[in-house]
C-alpha cells in the first residue's frame, strides 16, 4: 500500500493517521508514504488529487479516506 501526498498537505496528514489506525488492526500490512515531488510522473498524474491511497499499485482512495472502505478492501 502507498501513501502519495506532498509535505505540506493537511489532508495527506490526515490520511496518515486514518491508514495508521486502520493498519494497526491488519499485522503485515504496511504502507510506504511518497512524495509526488520527487517524481515528475507522479507530479503529472496526481498534483491535484492528493492525497492518493494506492492499493496493488491502483488507486484506491483520492483525497479523504472512507475508513469502512478502507477496511472492506484488506479483509480477505
């Protein structure tokens, strides 16, 4: 799971501590977080959406994190 965002970005704050908490209830499971700064690509694709949950690589969540949804997608 990735975590795009930018330093800087209150809502990418926000969605740090809703995949924190969320995460704490699925052991294994981890996000790396990414600037779309230091990607000319991501910069391209997603510098008006952050921040982006990305799950397997596809877009999961822009913006706000639905917490129930978040959830539904990591139970097997």
């Amino acid at each position: 799971m990735t975590l795009l965002g930018k330093p800087g970005c209150h809502l990418c704050d926000d969605a740090r501590e809703v995949l924190t908490a969320v995460l704490a209830d699925f052991p294994g499971v981890a996000f790396e977080e990414r600037s779309i700064l230091d990607d000319p690509e991501l910069l391209d694709a997603y510098a008006e959406e952050i921040p982006v949950v990305l799950i397997d690589d596809r877009v999961h969540t822009i913006w706000r994190i639905d917490e129930a949804r978040l959830r539904r997608a990591l139970t097997p």
